[in-house]
C-alpha cells in the first residue's frame, strides 16, 4: 500500500476518530473504506471518441475572436452531448 500526507482540516480528523472508534477500525482503514464507497457510487465518465468532426470550408475563416490555442470550446462541445 503507498503513503501519501493530505491536509485534513482538523474537524474532519476528529469525526474520523469518531467513525475509527465506534467501529474499531483504524483511521487509515475509515478513510480508505469512505474514499472507496465515495469513488464507486460516482458515475462513470462517459468514454467519447477522441476526434472531432469538423465542418471546413474551403477558403474559410475562423471565427472572429476564436482562438485555437484556448480550450473553451470543449466546454461547448461536452454540452451538447
């Protein structure tokens, strides 16, 4: 099992305590046990395609202010899906 250091804010340490003692588990075994339940009740993310189909124009611009280096356009694209 590997080891990492997370700050925890001081009262959650304290319910972990709580959680740890009333059912005699220690914090590590608390704290993987509620970060696993946690991980598996969330959806899974959607695998998309990783291409894009764009629509080009031959002789076509860009939009005016659009700027390829920017990645808000994966916000408009994830929405419509």
């Amino acid at each position: 099992m590997s080891r990492t250091t997370v700050d925890l804010d001081p009262a959650v340490i304290r319910k972990l305590k709580v959680i740890g003692a009333n059912g005699r588990e220690s914090m590590s075994q608390v704290i993987n046990r509620l970060l696993r339940n946690a991980l598996k009740d969330r959806p899974a993310r959607r695998q998309r395609d990783a291409s894009i189909a764009w629509c080009i124009v031959e002789g076509g611009r860009p939009a005016r202010g659009f700027d390829p280096s920017s990645r808000e356009y994966l916000d408009l694209i994830e929405n419509e899906q």
